[in-house]
C-alpha cells in the first residue's frame, strides 16, 4: 500500500521531526497541533533545515521550497477523511491517545493506517480505542527522528501482517530502518539499554569505578557515548521513570539501584537542570574529548546510599563486560520470547545506539560459554540482575558456540 497522504498528531519535538522526515520523502502531509503557534513553531524549524540543505548545496531553492511545501499545518481534523496513515506523536499520556484515537477512528477512511509513536504505551490498548486494531501500530522513530535511522515498527495483539508490511515498507521509502517487534514494555532498544545504564549505577554505588572510568570504558568498547553521558542528556527524571516503569513489568532482573530516585529528589536531573552525574553549568553538553567536571554533590549522595543501602561488592576488578552483560542477557532473553529475530538485534542496537558493532556478534565472539559462565558469576554475587535466560542455558547445553547455530547472520553484521 504506497502511503500518499499522511497526518501527524502532535508538532513538538517528534511530530515536527518526522512531518520532515515525510516530506522530504516527497509525501503530504497535514501537521497538527492543539494551537495554532505550536505548529508555526514547528514549521519554522522545519524550514531552518530546509535552507541550511540549499546552503550546503544538497537542494535547490525549488526544490527545497517544493518538499517544505508537502507540509500542511492545521489545528482541526479537515482533510483527515483523506489519508492513508497518521502518525500520532502528542504527550505519552494514554487518556490524551486513548481520545485521539477514537476521533481518528470516526474521521479517518476505512483503509487507513492509525499509528502511535508512544515510547512505552500499550499498543494493543491503544488500538482497543479504535474499531479497527487491525490497523493499528506503533511506529517508533528515535530522536531526533530526523537523523536516527532506525524505527521500531511495533505489531499490537491484533495487528494484521498487511499494516506491518506496508509500515515496513514506508520506512524503507523514508530511508530509515525499520525493525519489527513483537510488542513488550519497552519495545527492543530501550528494553535493552535500561538494565546496562542501571548496573552502571550499581558499580557507582558499590565503588568499585567511578563514573568518568565507567563511560571511558564503555565508550572505548563501541557505544558513542557512556551511561552517565546518556543519563545527564536524556534527563535523569526521564530515565528513573522508565527505569520504574520496566521493574513494575519485568520484576526482579530490573530492579532500579537507589541513586536515580536520590537524584530526582534532589533535583539534579542532568543538562537540563544544569547538574546530574556531572556538572553543566553552561547548560549545554560537552564535547565528547572535553573533560567533564563531576557534580560535586554526587560524592556525598554515593556516601548516603552506600549508609543507608550498602550493596554487594564484587570481589572482581571492574570490567566493562560488568555492564554490557546484562544488555547481552536480556537481547537474548527477547530472542527466546521471540519479540525480535536473531537478525535484527544487532541492526537495531547500531543504528538505535550507535553501537560501533554489533551486540550479538560480540557475543559470538566470545563464545555462548563465555557469556554464560560470566553470567553465573555474577548472578552468585549480585542475584537475579544477572539470571542467564533458558535459551542462552538450552544452547550451551546443546553444544552451540554462537548464534550462526540459529541463524545465518546477515553480512552486514558478521
Ligand atoms: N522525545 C523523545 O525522545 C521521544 C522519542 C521517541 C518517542 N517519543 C514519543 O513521542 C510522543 C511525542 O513526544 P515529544 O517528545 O515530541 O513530545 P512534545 O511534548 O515535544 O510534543 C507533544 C506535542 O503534542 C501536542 N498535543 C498534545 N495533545 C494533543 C492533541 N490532542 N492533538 C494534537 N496535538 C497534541 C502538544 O501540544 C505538543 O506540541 C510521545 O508519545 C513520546 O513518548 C518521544
């Protein structure tokens, strides 16, 4: 199904992103807000984009005047009786998504795709808004959805493999990557990421490194930048609530270490509040190579947390692997309840995060026994955080050194 005319719901940082993303695709579409100024605001920085392409020569004027002219903004619904897919991008409230939905059902034709960009919001529930789950889906673009190129397209209970194909299908016309997955809180990347950041937070707790040692180390191992980087920029606030929102789904195997909660509390919330794991007092993030200053206030809240909640001290050096373990145990963990196939765990952990190679072919360097036996030496220190999964269990015990034993990995990534 080619999508000719599409609507995003939503003009703020996601919405405008990929109302550009559509447009420079050549693709229609009505942008809508709740107020007239917030889609003007979006506009403009749409256009801003647009002139520094003729700048840099990539576009002419015309041709540049021609795709920001694809963008149509609107505050009603006029013209949605018109289009094959919309895209909703409003605030992660599901009362606010439940009430979209429903007038998207009534408004929309028949045909048409109804899609959410929700980090974390049940698609299955969102569609029970609609008389037609079958054509609901999430689609989630990372930000800026404008350059990440990976986009996790997300199946409800309900969803017919013709929305899938033909959502796949638009992201590959969008030049971006898309990756199916089966849905689970969290979907795939960030289900991922969120048990390495939290057992960084417990080697900070525990003492065993601190936190410029811990990202120096995982930037040296392959990811653009470290935990505590990626805490003070996506908002430590931001991060505690997913983190919260994963242990109340997953149990034990997530549970939060305390500092996240002691860092909201006491404001430091990261770039934006001018302080978190490190200090930015001009407000804005240092360059990767620039040394970054500590907050000085962490120290004293590392001490309270170690008084009032001491933890487990490995008696084993740090090793990046400490925290890159648990990441390589839940990919496997999704692999075994099948929300992902072995293939494209590696291709969304790339172009998601920014891995210099792949997660999965790391592990089959180091082998499954490897990976395993680590696990077991940690899991009897620490516990439940580090439980191997059953599958990673069954394959050693089957005798598969690797992953290629499942399935032959795509070029790409071997
Ligand atoms: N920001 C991120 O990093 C990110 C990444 C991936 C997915 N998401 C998801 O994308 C969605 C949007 O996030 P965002 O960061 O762009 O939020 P945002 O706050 O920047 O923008 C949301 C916009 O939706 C508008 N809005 C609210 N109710 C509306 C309604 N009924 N009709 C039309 N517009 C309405 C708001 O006025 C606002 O302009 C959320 O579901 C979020 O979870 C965010």
């Amino acid at each position: 199904m080619k999508m000719q005319r599409v609507a995003v719901i939503g003009a703020g940082a996601m919405g405008s992103g990929i109302a550009q993303v559509l447009s420079q695709a050549g693709i229609e579409v009505l942008l809508k807000d709740v107020r007239e100024e917030y889609v003007q605001k979006a506009l403009s920085a749409v256009k801003r984009m647009y002139d520094s392409r003729v700048k840099k020569e990539v576009l002419t004027e015309a041709e540049a005047e021609y795709l920001f002219g694809m963008i149509k903004p609107t505050t009603t619904y006029d013209g949605f009786d018109d289009v094959d897919l919309v895209i909703e991008a409003a605030v992660e409230q599901i009362g606010i998504k439940a009430k979209i939905f429903e007038e998207l059902d009534k408004i929309c034709p028949p045909h048409a795709i109804l899609a959410t960009n929700t980090s974390a919001l049940s698609i299955s529930e969102i569609a029970s808004y609609t008389k037609r789950p079958d054509r609901v889906i999430g689609i989630h673009f990372f930000n800026p959805a404008q350059t990440m190129k990976l986009v996790e397209v997300i199946p409800g209970l309900r969803t017919s493999s013709e929305t899938s194909t033909a959502c796949v299908e638009l992201c590959r016309e969008l030049q971006k990557i898309p990756v199916e997955v089966k849905e689970c809180p969290g979907f795939l990347v960030n289900r991922l990421l969120f048990p390495y950041m939290n057992e960084a937070l417990y080697v900070l707790q525990e003492g065993t490194a601190t936190a410029s040692e811990i990202d120096k180390a995982v930037e040296t191992f392959g990811l653009p930048m470290g935990p505590f980087a990626l805490f003070d920029m996506t908002g430590i606030d931001v991060c505690h609530h997913v983190n919260e929102f994963l242990y109340r789904q997953y149990g034990p195997r997530f549970k939060p270490a305390e500092l996240l909660a002691l860092l909201v509390e006491k404001e430091y919330l990261g770039q934006k509040s001018g302080a978190g794991f490190y200090a930015h007092a001009s407000g804005q993030p240092s360059r990767k190579d620039e040394p970054k200053d500590l907050n000085p206030q962490l120290l004293p809240l590392l001490d309270q947390i170690r008084k009032t909640s001491p933890t487990a001290r490995s008696p084993k050096p740090f090793s990046v692997y400490r925290v890159i373990l648990p990441m390589f145990n839940e990919a496997i963990y999704a692999i075994q309840e099948h929300v992902v196939e072995v293939k494209d765990v590696d291709v969304a952990m790339q172009w998601g995060c920014g891995m210099s190679k792949g997660l999965l072919s790391i592990v089959n360097e180091k082998g499954l026994q490897w990976c395993l036996n680590e696990l077991e030496s940690y899991h009897a220190i620490y516990g439940e955080r580090f439980r191997p999964s059953w599958l990673l269990t069954k394959m050693v015990k089957a005798g598969m050194r690797d992953f290629s034993y499942m399935e032959p990995m795509p070029a790409s990534v071997r």
